[in-house]
C-alpha cells in the first residue's frame, strides 16, 4: 500500500514539473516587444505618403508624429499620427508597400 501512495505521488509531481516550466518559457516571451522609432514625416516611404495623399478622410489632416515599428519577423510597419483637431489625435498603420493596416 505504502510502494503504491509513493508512485502515485512521484507521477503526480512528475506530471506538475512541466506545466511550471511552460508557464515559466510563455512569460519570458511576452518580454519581446516590436521597437517602435520615430521618424519623420518627409521619411515615410512613398507609398505610405501616396496612400495618405489619396485618402479622403486624413490626407487634410497635418501628420503629427510617424513611427517605424519593427516586427519580431523583421519587416516593418508604420504608424502615422494625424492631428484631427481632437484630443484623441487619429492613427493609422501602413505596411511597407503603403497599404493601411485595418486592425479589426
């Protein structure tokens, strides 16, 4: 009786260990973030400028601020500021063939 409260308290601890070291490896992932860089407006590729210039809702909008946000996959994005006249200022993303990334 005694062999047999033993094994099932070894397999009981045996089959915790992982999850504590799948807990521990998901949060070290979280620490990896995108580097955001600001730039400049007259910098932003021109196809984001192209596709800000054709957009009807913020092309009269002055541009704030405009960042280069790399990705963990090494590609970037972009993420424009437009001054709206509103406290909440309005931002879009663009990849970098000047598409507007619609996050939904």
């Amino acid at each position: 009786m005694t062999l047999l409260m033993s094994a099932m308290l070894f397999t009981g601890v045996a089959m915790a260990t992982p999850q504590i070291t799948l807990e521990n490896s998901n949060s070290k992932s979280i620490l990896l973030q995108q580097e955001k860089v600001k730039i400049e407006a007259e910098n932003l590729p021109d196809a984001v400028k192209t596709n800000i210039t054709n957009d009807e809702t913020v092309k009269v909008f002055p541009i704030a601020e405009a960042f280069q946000v790399a990705k963990l996959d090494g590609t970037f994005h972009y993420e424009v500021i437009f001054e709206n006249g509103t406290e909440e200022k309005l931002t879009k993303k663009y990849d970098q063939e000047g598409n507007e990334i619609i996050e939904e």
